[in-house]
C-alpha cells in the first residue's frame, strides 16, 4: 500500500439546519441562508477500515511531522490542507490512563480516561487548532483571533507564532485563569482582557470578523470540529476499534462534544467500529444552559444563562454549537448532568489523587459520572471513558485554593468537610529540623492506617 494513497477527501460545507451548502464559508461561519453553523460532510467517503487502521498505526513509525501528528495522522477523515500550510506542533497522541483509585471510589471495575491535557498547550483545543489554524494560513490571513476562557486563547496563540499569524485574544477580564493568560502573553498575542463576560466577548468578536481581515477560530468554525474528531478515532484506536459503554465529556461551547459525537457517527459509518458508545455531556450547575435546554425544553431551545462557575473554562452561558451537540446526544443515546461546585472540586482532587491531575473543568467528568451510576444510566461492568479536557497546571490556583481550604467563602459546613476534608492536603510549613520532618511523616502514616 502506497502511503499517499488515502489523501483526497473532497469534504464539502453543510449548513446543520438548512442543509444548504456553501462553496465557501462566510467570516462568521454562519449559513448565508439561514444563519446557523456550518459542518463539513464527506460526499464521496469510501475507505476500507482494515487498510485504513494499518495506514494509521503505520504513520506513527515514520518521521515526517504530519505523520507524527495525532491529528494529522488521521487525515483521511479530515478536509484537505496542502502540507505546505499545515502548522503542527506534534499535537495528540494522547494518553489513555487507568484511574484505580477513581474506580473504586465510584463502584466500577475500572475506569479510565483520556488526558487531552497532554497536548502541546496543555488543552484539547490543540487538536482543533492544528487543522483551524493551517486553514488560516492557507487562505493567507495575517491576523487570527477568538474569543476564550483562556484554553482556546493559548492554543491559538501558539499556532498562530508557529504559522508567523499574529493573533488576537478576547478574553473575560479577572475570568481567566493565570496559566491560560501567561501562556498567550507568552506567544505573542494581543491579549485583550474585556469587562465582560465569555459571551460578551463572542459578541465582540462576532462584530469585528465582519469589519476587519481577521479570520475566526472560535469553534463555529468547522475545520475546529474536524481536528477535535481526531480525539475520538485515536481513543477507538487505543481500545483496538472495540467501542466503550460510555464517553463522558465536560460541555462549554459545545464544540467538543459536537466534535466526538461526528466522529464516532462517521466511524460507524466508516464500519471503523461496529456500535456507537453513549456519549454524555456534563456541565457545572452554574453554567448550565445545555443541561436545562435537554431537561426542561426537550431540546425545543436553548436560553442562555448568566454563567457562574469557578471551573473559569466553562463558565459559558449561550454555547454556540448546542444544536449539533444536541444531535450527537440524540443520536449516541448519551445524557446530560450538572455538577455543583462542591462536586467539581471533590472531583478534581480525585482525579489528582490518582496521580493524573486535570483542571477543574474537566472533573465534571467524573463527578457527572458518580450521578449517572446513581440513576442508572451506567451501569456496573459497563466500560466507561472519561474525556480530561486540560492539564493540572493551567489552573494552579483553584487547586491550592482547594488544598488550603479557601475555595469555598465562609466556615465549611459539617457535610462540607465530610466530603472533601480527606482529600485537602495543605502543605505544611516546618522548622528545617529533620525531628520535624519525621513527626509530619509518622502523623501522615497514621493518619493513612
Ligand atoms: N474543558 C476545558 C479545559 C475547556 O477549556 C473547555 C472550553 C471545555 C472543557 C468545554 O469545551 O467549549 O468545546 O464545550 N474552553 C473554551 C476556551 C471555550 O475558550 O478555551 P467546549
């Protein structure tokens, strides 16, 4: 088999509502007709999976960037994008992690997870940006912008350096992690803190693309979604094409799940997998809006909230790709869940626990899991995967907040302390004075037997 033999996709854009379909996309990537998003479909796909898998385990043995990419190694599932143009920073081949500890906590005989924090920026958005980013510079766009909660900012920064881009950065004044602002600051962004919410950095944005050269990468923009797919076929490829019970993501904008879901359909489609896992999507009680559009509305409409929610990522009130992950829902047989805040930080420290770590965020996973054993919907001896969305260390603060006990304002409750007193580690300040150091150690051990 000759290695270039799989590179023509012929992708065409499809307007998710009307179906019309574009030769080209508009500055916003909304449907010119109807207004809504635009989604890539695959016209003429004809791929035969045996050969398809071998080509892809393959790549990884040779040395060529875009073979060494966990994106781009993918890239008969994705649009086309002349090599000269890709910009890649060696993105996915992420790990897939058993979490013991995790598992025995929530009554499953494992459990495990895929750290997209493992990627170059330490996010997920990595594997979109790759693929949005090329894009950008194929088109010979000089200046690229989002607006973020600080993941999508960083990435984008990065790619944007890579590919000699300048970028442009909207973000929620005070709302953002230090990690995701350091790292865009690093990268050389225009980084322009808002007095304003996520959403109301949207809006700005939404404005300036139709006014100014500047080309989007928020995830409205489809070839986002297409590099994000790639998270779910590597899993598929990691658990030898034998799908799980459950795929259980984090949901803000709604891109990510959008982005899992078209993939497991298209490989269903592809016959790469034989079934479809059910993919659930949890989001924080206090940005909530995905979650009551599905329980309350039926999924009839989305009314946008006012987002509150120390996990800063998702802290998002009118996601904009709700419509097709809506779809991927209905058509997985996934669920939705929220978590309160107490949840996400006993989560977190779970996760961290196991020796993984992950950003508040993405513990929603794991905390919207324990309320789907409860009511049924997993169930014991099904396989179960979490999605962890971004690294521990973007988000510092919160975990030494959480350690020290000042997370949360006020005395902590008796059910409080219960619940998240035996994970909190603060550090402990000693005289330099090693007869201290073996107290701390032997009250440690006793604490522990
Ligand atoms: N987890 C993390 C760590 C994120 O940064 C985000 C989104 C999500 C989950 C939710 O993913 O939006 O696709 O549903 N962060 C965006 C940003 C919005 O600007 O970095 P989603």
């Amino acid at each position: 088999m000759s290695i270039s033999q799989f590179t023509e996709t012929s992708a065409r854009l499809r307007c998710i509502t009307c179906g019309s379909k574009p030769a080209s996309a508009a500055q916003d990537f909304r449907c010119t007709s109807c207004g809504d998003l635009l989604e890539f479909v695959f016209p003429e796909w004809s791929h035969d999976p045996p050969a398809l898998k071998a080509l892809w385990v393959h790549r990884k043995t040779l040395l060529k960037p875009l073979d060494q990419s966990g994106v781009w190694r993918f890239r008969e599932l994705l649009p086309d994008i002349p090599e000269e143009h890709v910009i890649t920073l060696g993105e996915g081949n992420t790990p897939l992690y058993e979490l013991p500890r995790c598992a025995r906590i929530v009554g499953l005989d494992t459990l495990q997870a895929k750290h997209q924090g493992m990627n170059p920026t330490a996010s997920f958005k990595d594997t979109g940006m790759t693929l949005a980013a090329s894009s950008a510079h194929q088109q010979g766009f000089r200046w690229v912008a989002c607006a973020s909660t600080g993941n999508t900012s960083a990435s984008m920064a990065a790619y944007a350096a890579r590919g000699d881009m300048r970028s442009l950065v909207l973000i929620p004044e005070g709302k953002i992690s230090w990690g995701k602002l350091s790292q865009s600051l690093d990268y050389g962004a225009l980084t322009c803190q808002l007095r304003t919410d996520f959403d109301g950095c949207v809006r700005i944005l939404n404005e300036l693309v139709r006014q100014k050269p500047v080309y989007l990468l928020n995830s409205v923009n489809p070839y986002r979604i297409e590099g994000q797919k790639t998270a779910a076929i590597e899993l598929m490829e990691q658990l030898e094409w034998q799908p799980p019970d459950h795929i259980i993501v984090p949901g803000g904008n709604l891109g990510n799940s959008s982005a899992i879901g078209k993939a497991l359909l298209e490989m269903r489609e592809l016959k790469l997998i034989s079934r479809l896992p059910r993919l659930s999507i949890i989001q924080a009680q206090g940005a909530n809006p995905f979650y009551r559009s599905v329980r309350e509305f039926g999924g009839t409409k989305l009314e946008p909230v006012t987002a509150d929610t120390q996990a800063t990522a998702i802290r998002i009130g009118n996601p904009a790709s709700w419509k097709k992950a809506l779809r991927v829902l209905r058509a997985t047989g996934g669920e939705v869940e929220q978590v309160t805040e107490l949840e996400i930080a006993e989560a977190k420290a779970e996760i961290g626990a196991d020796g993984i770590g992950c950003e508040p965020a993405s513990a929603v996973t794991l905390a919207g899991l324990k309320k789907l054993l409860k009511r049924g919907f997993v169930k014991q001896g099904e396989t179960v995967i979490l999605i962890l969305t971004g690294h521990l260390l973007k988000d510092p603060d919160f975990t030494i907040k959480f350690h020290r006990g000042d997370l949360f304002p006020g005395t902590p409750d008796e059910s409080q302390s219960a619940q998240i007193g035996p994970l909190q580690r603060a550090p402990v300040v000693l005289d330099a004075d090693l007869a201290a150091v073996i107290a701390a150690l032997d009250a440690a051990e006793s604490r522990n037997s």
